[in-house]
C-alpha cells in the first residue's frame, strides 16, 4: 500500500521581503481553493445591491483548463461563456425581492490545486499540470432587499460534474454558510 504523496511546499522565505503586502480582500477570500466537483458560491447583499460571485474549476464547466485548441474545444468555451454571462440560467432569486441584473463578467483564472489525497493515486501528473477556474460575477440590484430569502441554483443541471457547492453569504440580517448538492439547490437566505 502506498503511502500519501507528499506535497512539497517552497516557502521562498527570502523573498518575501519583496512581495507586496497581500490585500485584506485576498487574504480573506480563498481565491486559490480549487478542487474538481467543488463550486463556491460567495453571496454579499448590502442595502439595494447584491453581488453573487461563483469559482468553478474549467474541469467541472468545459472539461479540461488548458488553453482550448481544437474546434471543439473553442466551441464548448464560447457555450460555456454564453450560459454563464445569462444569470438566469444560473441562479433564480425569489420574485418578492424584485432583482434585476445589472452587470454580469466571466473569466478564466489560473489556480492551484488542493487534491483530496485519495485522487492523488488516480492520477499521479495532475499535480504537475495547470490548472484554470472560471470567475463567474452577478451584480444585481433589489428593489425589496428585505424579501431577499431565496436563491435556487441550476448549476448541477448544466454541469454534472460539479458534486458541490459551497455558499458562503454575507446580508443584512445575517452572515453564514452552507452547502449544496444534487438534491438540494436551494439557499436559503433567513437561515
Ligand atoms: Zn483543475
């Protein structure tokens, strides 16, 4: 029986005199937690505004993070950018609170890679390749913030490789996370 592969981590120590200061925003939010099934969702609602901003790994969305090369590749990107600029097929906020999307954005990032150490068998390269997330932003604006209670996620229809997501949310009456999964898309936002 093999025993866990051993991550190196290089802690360049000396230079870290000249890295910059990491902003708090950064420290706060963990931008590089990429595992492949694992979406996150950070929900922040203040007064009329309300920002949903989704990390999914390319694996869970197109399939694979490099750079698309084939026709088929490209066109499974441009699908892919397409549904996820249309908030609606992603997220339905409950009609009371009277949200209009106001701006939308999607990217693709570089990420590192957190791998459950029983994958790490399977596939013994997949440390040593790149991996790519996409950045998903809904900038809504609600008319009735204080009917926000709702908001039911189609993710796991479109991407069935997604195996679940993790919510974290922030609003005026209350901050908390919680987790979703086939059987249950919804948040609830009173909890
Ligand atoms: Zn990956």
């Amino acid at each position: 029986m093999k025993t866990k592969p051993h991550t190196m981590r290089i802690l360049p120590a000396l230079l870290c005199t000249f890295i910059a200061v990491p902003s708090l925003a950064s420290t706060f939010r963990q931008h590089g937690a990429h595992v492949h099934g694992f979406v996150i969702y950070d929900i922040a609602q203040d007064g009329t505004g309300l920002l949903i901003e989704i990390y999914a790994p390319g694996m869970d969305v197109v399939g694979f993070e490099h750079t698309a090369n084939t026709e088929q590749e490209k066109s499974a990107m441009s699908r892919a950018n397409q549904l996820l600029n249309d908030s609606l097929s992603i997220v339905n906020i409950n009609a009371e609170a009277q949200c209009s999307l106001t701006d939308s954005a999607v990217s693709l990032v570089k990420s590192s890679f957190e791998q459950p150490a029983a994958q790490d068998i399977h596939n013994p390269f997949v440390e040593h390749s790149a991996h790519a997330s996409f950045d998903i932003k809904y900038q809504f604006n609600c008319q009735n913030p204080q009917q926000l209670n709702d908001i039911n996620t189609s993710w796991f229809q479109h991407f069935p490789a997604t195996n679940t997501i993790a919510v974290n949310y922030f609003t005026d009456k209350t901050q908390n996370a919680t987790e979703l999964n086939k059987q249950q898309t919804h948040i609830h936002l009173d909890n």
